[in-house]
C-alpha cells in the first residue's frame, strides 16, 4: 500500500501567521487545527486556514521539505502561496 504524505501551510483569518506541518490525513489534520484539539502554536494563534499544501509518497522526502519551507523567509514562503493562490496577494494587500 502506498502512503501519501501533505506537506501543509496554514494561516490566521489575518494572515499574519504561517504555520508548517506534515501528516498523512490533511482532512483529519486541518480539522484538528479549525477544532484546536491540541494545545500549542496554532490553538494559541487561531492558525486554521489551510493555504497550501504538497504530496509525497516518501515520509523521508515530506519532512525534508518541511525542513526546507521552515527554514526559508517569510518572503519565499509567501511567494509560494501566491504561486498557487492567485487571490491571496488581494487578501492580504
């Protein structure tokens, strides 16, 4: 069986947070942050719109590009969202 892995950004309803995560179910997860089923970063600030994602099917490969978007500045992160989201730049304009 072959597993598929979200690499996964979510923000705040003001755009201001970005947050970073991997997991094998996006659906159960996104569902888990919007409920703020755990303590943490994204409960503590109301981080729960998903605005990008990626899928692999390499758990290994999933957290390298984590890793990857994590240690990149806010510019180049926000630069990929706009790629998949030609509305965002008008959001939060």
């Amino acid at each position: 069986m072959v597993r598929t892995y979200y690499v996964y950004l979510l923000t705040n309803a003001n755009h201001t947070v970005l947050y970073i995560g991997v997991t094998n179910d996006l659906i159960r997860r996104v569902a888990e942050h919007k409920a703020n089923s755990h303590e943490g970063f994204t409960k503590k600030y109301n981080v729960h719109k998903l605005v990008h994602f990626e899928t692999y099917s390499d758990i290994n490969a999933a957290i390298a590009r984590e890793k990857q978007l994590k240690a990149g500045s806010r510019a180049k992160k926000l630069a990929l969202i706009e790629a998949n989201n030609p509305a965002w730049e008008e959001l939060v304009g």
